[in-house]
C-alpha cells in the first residue's frame, strides 16, 4: 500500500533546482507533490484503537511496522502519531502508542 498513490508527479523546472539539473543534465525534475498529513485531533486519537509500547534498547520503527503491520515501509506512521520523528527523540523507557487498525489510522493522518 503505498502512501504516494493519490498524489500527482510534478515536473518541476524552478531556479531553485537550477545546479541540480544542470549537475545532472536535465532540464526539469519529476517528484511527488507534497503530501499533507494530519495531526490527529484528541477526538480523533479517541476513537483509534492502540497498544502501549514500552521502548527498550535496540528498539526502531521499522521493526515494530513490520510486527504490527507486515510492512517495514509503514515505520512513519508510527513516528508520526508520536511525534517523535526518529529513534533518537526516545529513550529507553518512554512508552509510545502503536494505532492498530492502519487503514483508518492512515485516513485520520489524511495519508489516503
């Protein structure tokens, strides 16, 4: 499932990428619009089913997507919902809350 399906690829020929396409030798860039994802409202978290996390040494996002979700590409949404967006804004013992259901977590973050 990925989270880039419902936004366009732009051609983006702006000066500001000017060294960049002429390192490369193109003359526009193509990449994704700017996704614009949601914090979840106290409501919102409500109604959103999670589990507790106790976070230990050795721990990373991407090892619980893959326990939780099956997918290792889903790591953000646990970054995002804790708004700690690496491993480094942890310490051992902070305790973080996994959102179960990550279909509807993804359309609370506005990511589908």
């Amino acid at each position: 499932m990925p989270r880039y399906n419902k936004y366009r690829i732009l051609n983006n020929s702006s000066k500001y990428y000017a060294p960049l396409r002429e390192s490369r030798g193109i003359k526009n860039i193509r990449h994704y619009e700017t996704p614009q994802l949601n914090n979840p409202t106290v409501a919102q978290r409500s109604r959103l089913m999670t589990t507790s996390h106790i976070w230990k040494y050795g721990d990373r996002y991407y090892k619980l997507a893959n326990k939780y979700y099956g997918d290792v590409r889903l790591w953000w949404v646990i970054a995002w919902y804790n708004s700690a967006p690496t491993e480094a804004n942890l310490i051992t013992g902070d305790v973080i809350a996994i959102p179960i259901n990550i279909e509807e977590t993804l359309k609370v973050l506005g990511a589908m």
